[in-house]
C-alpha cells in the first residue's frame, strides 16, 4: 500500500495491514513523522513529537510482529491531548503554567502502550481546555486542514487536527462541555465522548466535578471501537459497528437556551441524517424534548467556571497564563460556595429529567454546533463574558450529555457550500456506546466520508 494512503488508513485498517505484514510499523511512522514535519509547521497540531521514541518504539513492534506476536495496536502510531499525563514531562493542559513533572504515564497513556500503540506526540489544546478553539497568545493558533482560516475546534483541537490531516492513524481527546465532539465536528471526523467513568481519567481523581471525559478522535466509526476495546477492556465495542438492530431515533433542533439560532446548512445536514436513517429502517421522530427550561445552564455555568478557578489554583505558575484565561477563572473564584454546592446538588435531577427520553427512544440526533466552524481568531476581540456567551450559544447542544454522564458522538455529514466539514450529533442512554457505534457504523457504510481528504495536505 501506498505510504500517503496508510496514514490515512485509520487506526484499525493500519493493524491489519501491519498484523499481515503488508508494511512495517518503522516505515508507518517515519512517514507519519514525515507528514508531521511537513504539515505541522502549517497546522501547529502537536506541541511535543517524540521522533526518537517513536522510531524505537516502531522498531520494537516490528520485532513483536516477526516473531508472531499480536497486539490490538501493534506499531500503529496515535497522539494524545497535552491533559493527559506523560511520564517525565509536565501535564501541560495547554498552557506554560505548569513545571512539576509527572511520575507516571495516565492509565490512557499506559493502555495504549501495552496494547502496542506508537505515541508519536502530544497535541495541542487551548488553555485549561475553556475554548471551543485551540489558539493562545504564546502557542498561536492550531488551524483546521480544511481551510487554514478555520479553527479545528477545542478544545482537544490538536488531536483533530493531527488525524484528519494524516499526521496519525488516532488521537485521544478529553470532553467537559463538548471538547471531543466540537473539533470532530469541525475537522470531518468521528469523535465518542463514553459515558461518565467508562475510560478511567487516573491519576485525575474528578475531572471538573465529574464533567470530564476521555475517548477517540478517529476517521472510521472502526478505528474508534478498536481504541475503546483498549481504553475500556472488558467491553466488546467492535463487534457493535457492524450491527443492523433497528433504532427507534428521536430528532431534535430545539437549543438548550432560548433565542439562539441553528444556522440552515446545520440544520440540513440534521434532516438529510435523519431521513437517511429513516430509509435504512429505523424508526425516526421528530421530538425536541423539553430539555433547556431546567436549571442545565445555570448549573453548567457554575461548575464550569468554579473547576477552571480549581485548575488555575493547582497550576505551578498561574501568572503564565493569558489574561482570557485569568479572567475566566476569576469569574469561577467570584461565584459563592453555596451557589457551586446548589448547582452540583442539581445534577440528579437534570440527569432524570433528560434521560426520560430515553425510556422511549434508544438515540437522539441533534446539531454537534449551531453553526461551522470558526475563523482563527474570529473571538479575539470580543471581552470575556461575551466570547463564554457566544461559545455557549455555539455549543450549546453539547454540555447536557456532560452533566448527565450520557455517551454521545460526533458524526460527520457531509460539508458547507464552501467545503467545510458539517457533523450530528447521536446521543444514547447512560451506557449505550454501542448503540451509537452500530447507528454511527450503518451512516458510515452508507454514507462514506473517509474518501474525502482536506485538499490543502494530500
């Protein structure tokens, strides 16, 4: 196989061709590496390549290979999100604040590891992860591979970037209001937010009170259940992508806020996904269920604001950070305690209350964001509070799933007349990865969108 089209093979196409010994993991990740040197300059996806390593790294699994030994990644290189801990190195969280080192790989790191992935890097993400966009005044801005005016989204921005440009064959992402979906989203790929606790986050003990979660960034719905059997062992996420169970889906267009506007090319792309779902068998409805006149973004609002204050406090260096993000955590310092403690006693509540839909349905298709994706820099000017209100306005179909702990998913459909990438959203309930996984696996099948690459880095 050509080299250029193995990088964009995806991560589980890469195992079987290096399990069959159709190419080496060595020359797979040179021109991995290779791609990175050349596009990255442009990109500005990764923050740290680990060339030396990686070579090491390759040429150990292509000696695993040859004596018959088997992996689940075996030589196939991935990146993962600057939040998530090296050994050796500072857990960075997308800023220059931290100095302190970490004593040991995060469990996602070392289970990527014993199942034979390649670490080629670490990606890049916007400070403390606030930002539906990757960009600070002293890293500069990570651009998306399909328009280099656009943003990939955020805040796990670096990792999208890194796979829809070929750079790597998958990417670990983190979620808290959104940060796996928004950047799949904008960069035309598959990203799955598990539900709360299904990928361990140690050695975090609470991600943002419980908001955070980790999983893939891939180009195949495969290659994300082939990082979720790893991620998540004793769960079997593969065999769901080609399941056929029919699905009873419910539709909705109603933003969790009032007043905010779903721009039409958003909007088309929720319908023709529902009428393509329709006409693959299941059954589909349109609802907009009742979900934004509770207390969600209140309670959003107050746990966000109150961990990016915690977060800030923890940081070696906090005077190193952007005024932006000096400015969000002191919001978070202002709020009372009593108004953090009401918020957070809400969230059973809100998890109730949303999950009653599905009593009656198995997914809910929703916009990933209600409009595409934005300019590099397109919020620069714009203060504080008004550029949270307008992210909020912007994701505001995301941050619900968090709260409540619910699977949901990133799934691309199709791209804006001027090429950029569209995406819907697929929600289950509390542990229903893998019903996203065969519903997200059929629009695959019939509707693929991995043929396409960004034209700018073929």
């Amino acid at each position: 196989m050509d080299l250029t089209d193995a990088c964009f093979a995806g991560a589980a196409r890469q195992a079987e061709l290096l399990r069959a010994g159709a190419l080496t993991s060595r020359a797979l990740v040179a021109e991995c590496l290779r791609r990175i040197d050349r596009h990255d300059r442009t990109l500005n996806a990764f923050r740290l390549v680990f060339t030396d390593r990686a070579l090491a790294d390759a040429d150990r699994a292509d000696a695993r290979l040859a004596r018959g030994e088997d992996a689940p990644l075996l030589g196939v290189p991935v990146a993962v999100k600057e939040d998530l801990a090296l050994a050796g190195l500072p857990t960075t969280k997308g800023t220059a604040a931290v100095d302190t080192t970490a004593p040991d790989d995060s469990e996602i790191v070392r289970l990527l590891r014993a199942a034979g992935a390649v670490v080629v890097g670490r990606t890049r993400m916007p400070e403390l992860g606030l930002w539906p966009y990757t960009e600070s005044t002293w890293a500069g801005a990570t651009r998306n591979p399909w328009s280099a005016d656009h943003s990939p989204g955020g805040s796990s921005g670096g990792s999208a970037a890194a796979v829809a440009a070929g750079l790597v064959g998958a990417a670990i992402g983190t979620d808290g209001a959104g940060s796996i979906r928004i950047p799949a989203a904008c960069t035309g790929l598959f990203g799955l937010k598990p539900h709360r606790d299904h990928v361990s986050l140690a050695p975090d003990r609470d991600g943002w009170h419980g908001l955070v979660a980790a999983g893939p960034i891939t180009r195949h719905v495969a290659d994300a259940a082939l990082l979720l059997d790893v991620l998540a062992p004793g769960h079997d996420h593969t065999a769901a992508v080609t399941g056929t169970r029919t699905l009873r889906i419910a539709v909705s267009l109603r933003t969790w806020g009032r007043g905010i506007p779903v721009d039409p090319e958003v909007r088309d792309a929720v319908l023709d996904t529902a009428g393509l779902l329709a006409d693959l068998g299941h059954d589909v409805t349109r609802v907009d269920p009742d979900l934004r006149d509770v207390t969600g973004p209140a309670v959003l609002a107050a746990r966000y604001l109150h961990s990016a204050a915690t977060t800030e406090q923890a940081l070696d260096r906090p005077d190193r950070l952007d005024a932006r993000t000096r400015a969000v955590a002191a919001l978070g310092r202002a709020l009372p305690a009593p108004a953090v403690r009401a918020a957070l006693a809400q969230t059973a509540k809100l998890t109730d209350h949303a999950n009653r839909l599905f009593e009656h349905h198995d997914l809910l298709l929703t916009p990933v964001l209600t409009r595409p994706p934005l300019r590099v820099g397109e919020w620069n000017r714009r203060p504080t509070l008004a550029a949270l209100l307008a992210a909020a306005r912007m994701t505001t179909f995301l941050p619900l799933w968090n709260i409540t702990g619910n699977p949901a998913a990133s799934v691309p459909a199709g791209h804006t007349r001027t090429g950029l990438p569209l995406a819907v959203q697929l929600v289950a309930a509390t542990d229903g990865e893998h019903t996203i996984l065969t519903a997200a696996g059929q629009l695959e099948r019939a509707r693929p969108w991995t043929d396409r690459r960004p034209p700018a880095h073929p």
